[in-house]
C-alpha cells in the first residue's frame, strides 16, 4: 500500500534538525491538499447524491472509522449542530472501539468486520441515511463491514481511502481516493492522510450544509445560537443581513430561541416566531426563499 511505502526523502529524517523536519512535514503536507483538489468531482458528486437523499426524508449522515481516521470522522460530524445547526438525532456515530477509541486505542477493535455489520443494523440504518466510511488503508475490516451492511440496506454509502483500488473503494456506491502516497514517516496515517481525510470531509459536510439551506449570501445561517459567543456572532449577521439596530438583531436572536433562520426573519418584520417558522418550513428551510416570499407578500 502506498500509505505504508517509505519515502526515500525521509529516510534521514532521524538526523534532521527540528527546524528542518518541521519545514520538509510541512511541504509534504501540500500533497494532501493537491489529492483533494483532485478528488473534486467525486466529493461533489457524494454532495449531490447525499443532498438528493437527504432533503427528501429525514435521513441521517453516519460516520464509520477506526483509528485516526475514525477520529477525524466524529470531529466533522460533532461540528455540524453547533454550525449549521444539523439535528442530533440526524446523526450517528460508528467507531471501532466505541466511544473510548476516541481517546485511547483499542486494540483488534479494527480487525471486527461483524462488529462494524453490527453497528449498522442496530442504528437502523436504512435507504433515508447517508453512511461515509473512512479508512486510509482502504481495508479497515471493522468499515468494511460497516459499509457492506449499510448498502445492503440500500442506504448512499460514500468511502474514502488514501490507496488505490481498495475493497472500501469498491464497496461503497461512491469511492474517493485521496492521493497522499508514503508518509513522512512510513505508515502513519496521522500526517498526510489524515490531512486529507479532514480536507475532504470539511468540504463534504461544508459544501451539503449549504445545500440543504445552511448558508445564505457567505453567512452561516444555519447556526444555533447556544453560548454568549455564539449569540453575538448571530447578532452581527442578522445586523449585517437586515441592517437593523444591534438591539433589534439581539432581541431578534432571543425571540427566535438563538436560531439565527428564524431570526433574519423576525428582524424583517416577519412576526412572530411561529410565523418564522411557517415561513421556513413552506421554504422548504431556504432562508433566501423565505426572505424573497416574505418580500413578495409585503
């Protein structure tokens, strides 16, 4: 596997200074951007089909690793609420090793392709649900089975490797190979590949949430307010999107119980909060169309 090639640049890396491992790590890192940018079209096409599932029912994204890559996998899921504003119960996590893999490693956790089979069925997973499997090697037998189980329950399952021609690849209905090649320091995943893996899931997940609403003239609007920062910034963008006083946005923001669609709304005059919400869901949750029929009917 090329993950697991030594990279004759390296080979000294040993006698290196800080300063100059650091500084070649470093350029090597930029392979891990350059493999993204040439899996695009396949990243845009795992948007476009999970928005395509996920807009017409109320399926879930779930996320299948082990390991770093398993990691890296629960850190973009957990984002999503706080940004966007994606619900919990939209969300299921699959981790070899179960939630204490998230800190320490469990060891043959990886190794249980039954187990990652198991995981699947006991979240119900079903066609409403999106299923992405991450795994660098590409044959992780725990998201293997994962995968295998979640297409069999004819769910959109999306893999993604940093080898070639992998079962992961071939197993899931939408396979991203990330080109990363040998390490730095020869099988570990957690530099360039896993880079990569946190490159290409940000902009998966990112470029969806906008998708489904989540954004609106460059603005996070999908975000719930929950915490004093987060209530500020939601103040500044509905400042910035209805240009009313700061004291109408902030009361605009608690009226709307911190959920920053809601908000724009009641900034415009809209009403009140369950009007807002009439508003959002005859929109189809577009904040734009909202905005433009509320224009149209005033």
């Amino acid at each position: 596997m090329a993950t697991e090639d030594l990279d004759p640049h390296f080979a000294e890396i040993d006698k290196w200074t800080s300063q100059k491992a650091i500084d070649e790590m470093a350029n090597g890192q930029i392979s891990a951007i350059r493999a993204v940018q040439s899996a695009s079209a396949k990243l845009a096409e795992a948007v476009d089909a999970a928005k395509q599932r996920l807009a017409a029912t109320n399926g879930r994204l779930v996320y299948v690793g082990a390991g770093t890559s398993g990691r890296v996998a629960v850190q973009d899921g957990v984002e999503l609420n706080p940004t966007f504003g994606w619900p919990w119960d939209r969300l299921v996590f699959a981790m070899a090793g179960g939630t204490v893999a998230l800190m320490q490693a469990v060891e043959n956790a990886e190794d249980d392709y039954e187990a990652g089979a198991k995981a699947m069925l006991e979240a119900e997973v079903s066609k409403d649900d999106v299923v992405i499997g991450v795994a660098a090697s590409g044959r992780t037998p725990y998201t293997l089975g994962a995968l295998t189980a979640a297409r069999a329950n004819n769910a959109l399952t999306i893999g993604i490797s940093n080898n070639p021609e992998t079962p992961l690849l071939e197993c899931a209905e939408i396979g991203i190979f990330l080109d990363t090649g040998p390490e730095p320091l020869a099988g570990s995943t957690r530099l360039k590949a896993g880079t990569s893996q946190k490159i290409a899931l940000n902009l998966f997940s990112t470029a969806l949430m906008i998708a489904l609403g989540g954004a609106y003239k460059g603005y996070m609007v999908g975000m719930i307010a929950t915490n004093a920062k987060l209530r500020a910034r939601a103040t500044q963008i509905v400042k910035s999107l209805t240009n009313v006083t700061n004291e109408t946005a902030s009361n605009a923001v608690q009226t709307a119980h911190g959920n920053l669609k809601l908000a724009v709304l009641i900034a415009l005059g809209i009403g009140s909060r369950k009007d807002a919400i009439n508003a959002m869901e005859t929109a189809g949750g577009s904040l734009r169309k909202a905005i433009e029929s509320h224009k149209a009917n005033s």
